[in-house]
C-alpha cells in the first residue's frame, strides 16, 4: 500500500472532473499516493467520464448521495491509506502540493491534520488572492465564529508571502478544500459528523483531534487553487442555513457542560443581530436560513447529550481563541489577521 491516498469526493461533478482532475493526477506522483473518486450516487456522466479518460485513478461508488462528511467516512473506512487527503473537486494542484504535507506528517507524529495555503482558482497571474474556504489556517474566536489568516469575513487579502513563516503555523482548524489527516486518527476521532452533511464538519473535527491530544498545522510550503463554491455558491441560503446550524451544533457538543448554556446564549444573541441585519436589508432567503437553523439546532443538539464533557475550554488555549472577532473587525476596523492584538 502507498503512503497517501488523495480522495476526492463526487457528485454529478463531471464539468468540474474535467477541469481539474487533470492537475490532479498530472502532480500527483504515482509512487506517493493514489488518486481516489469517491462517487456520491452521480446519475450525471461523471463516472463514465473516470473509466473513459482516468484508467489510473480508482472509483469508490457510493449507492446514493451521502453528503460531504459520511461520503468520506465511508471512503476513508473502505481505503485506510495511512495518510487520506480529502480533496474538494474544484481543487487545482501545481506540481509539488502534496510532498511538503506529507513530509510534514512524517516530521511531526503529534500533527493530526494539516492544510496547505489555500489559494483562488481564477485570479489574474501573478496576484494570487487567498480563498475564503481555509486561506492560510482557521481560528475560532470566542464567540465560535471562524475566521482565518488571509481572510476576516469577506476581507479576503493577496498572498504575498506575509504567512510564510519558516516553520509551518500551529492553527485551530484546517481547510476541508484541501485537509490531509491521519486516517486512523480520523477515524478514532469518529470521522466527520454525519449530521451536519456539509460545511463547518472540518472545523468539528480538528477540534475533536485537539480535543484527543493532535495538533493542526498550515504547511505554506504547499499551496492549492481552489474555485469555491463549486457545490453551493457563496451567499445561497442552503449555505447560510448549514453554517449557523452548523455552527452551534459544533459548540454545543465540543465546549465543557459548565458555561456552555451561557456560551451558547450569547452566541445566539450575535445571531440574532446577524438575523436583523438580513431583515434590514430585505434579504429573505438568509432569514428565513437563520431563523430555521435555530430552530434544528434546538431539535438536534440533544442527540449529543451522550457525550462525555471536555475537561475544558480548548478556545482558551490558543490567543486567537481569545479574541471578539467581530469587535476587532466591525468595532476597531482591523480587517487583515496581522492587524489583530498578537
């Protein structure tokens, strides 16, 4: 068995397999790692375009459309590389993105997960922009929203090397555009949560691998182009209702049962500004998203009351974990992470 199996997960993608499976497997190399489709029950021509054009790349089928986290929990059982790369299928990989991950893993045992600089697929050459979906490795503020270095909001900057540090950089959670994990560890830690189908599922789990004694890192030495929004667009309020509900399921079963409730109320209080803000605005469909996310959330967070509690706060642990977010970027103006108190 090779080291690394790259997995990228599929359905009715064929449009985006044709524009960049090719780099995929051009930049892959052969004896490292394996180039794995997972199939999500596509009815489009997606796997016959695979059997036609991509003899080397391995098909894993899926019966129906499990969503993004159980199509991977499945893949990741049936394959169990030592290393798994989860790959989205609108990721395009230069020569030379996997090596500097894997060495990394090998380098440090400790690490669970780890990310590469996560670029956008598009921008004009020569001015690479950060993606929103993991930019330079995500943070949690102390309120649990997410945020990133090279991306506050919809602050996104250019990368000009101002977080390449010579050593890679210890984060709090990694991009699932591009997340290569320790399988084993992965599935000890349960794997994506199922429950949440998409979105917010990779920022659960490296919080459940810290939470186990892992660390999670960003390797700027490896670097990724991804288009966004490749399944739902930015914006949609598919996307806005699987984040807010998202979201609270997360905390809800990784912060400690004491403080959690009054956690909890205050979070849902800056989603309630963030909810009157959409309604001023006279966007509906985002309305509509929170307030239904809220109301599942109620009904859903109970079937984790069975889990034991953490001995604490992990958002405490790390500086970043510290910060309002929303206070520093709306409140004090700051807009980029390297003008956030260090």
């Amino acid at each position: 068995m090779k080291k690394v199996a790259v997995i990228i997960l599929n359905w009715n993608g064929a449009a985006l397999l044709r524009r960049y499976l090719p780099s995929v497997v051009t930049n892959t190399p052969a004896a490292l790692a394996d180039v794995i489709v997972a199939d999500n029950g596509s009815d489009d021509d997606s796997v016959a375009l695979l059997e036609r054009d991509y003899p080397t790349v391995t098909i894993l089928r899926h019966e129906r459309n499990y969503g993004f986290a159980e199509g991977y929990n499945r893949a990741i059982d049936m394959t169990r590389y030592p290393l798994t790369v989860l790959l989205n299928s609108d990721v395009r990989t230069p020569a030379g993105w996997l090596e500097p991950l894997v060495e990394y893993m090998e380098a440090h045992p400790e690490a669970a997960a780890v990310q590469p600089k996560v670029l956008h697929d598009g921008e004009p050459p020569g001015r690479p922009m950060f993606e929103y979906a993991g930019a330079a490795g995500g943070y949690l503020d102390c309120h649990g929203f997410p945020y990133c270095r090279g991306r506050l909001f919809d602050t996104v900057e250019a990368d000009h090397g101002q977080y390449d540090a010579t050593e890679p950089q210890r984060v709090f959670w990694a991009s699932g555009a591009c997340l290569t994990v320790r399988s084993q560890a992965y599935l000890d830690a349960g794997g994506l949560d199922p429950r949440f189908f998409a979105h917010m599922e990779e920022i659960d789990l490296c919080w459940r691998l810290q939470l186990a004694g892992h660390s999670v890192a960003m390797v700027p030495a490896s670097s990724v182009y991804h288009l966004g929004g490749g399944t739902l667009p930015q914006g949609s309020a598919r996307k806005t209702y699987l984040n807010f509900r998202n979201n609270l399921l997360m905390l809800y079963k990784n912060l400690p049962h004491k403080g959690r409730t009054h956690f909890l109320v205050v979070r849902r209080l800056y989603d309630t500004l963030a909810l009157a803000v959409e309604l001023i605005k006279g966007n509906w469909g985002a309305v509509k998203a929170i307030w239904r996310a809220h109301r599942d959330f109620s009904r859903m967070c109970h079937e984790y009351d069975t889990l034991p509690s953490p001995d604490g706060n992990l958002l405490e642990t790390m500086p970043e974990g510290r910060l309002n977010i929303i206070w520093q970027y709306y409140g004090r103006g700051r807009h980029t992470f390297a003008e956030l108190p260090q």
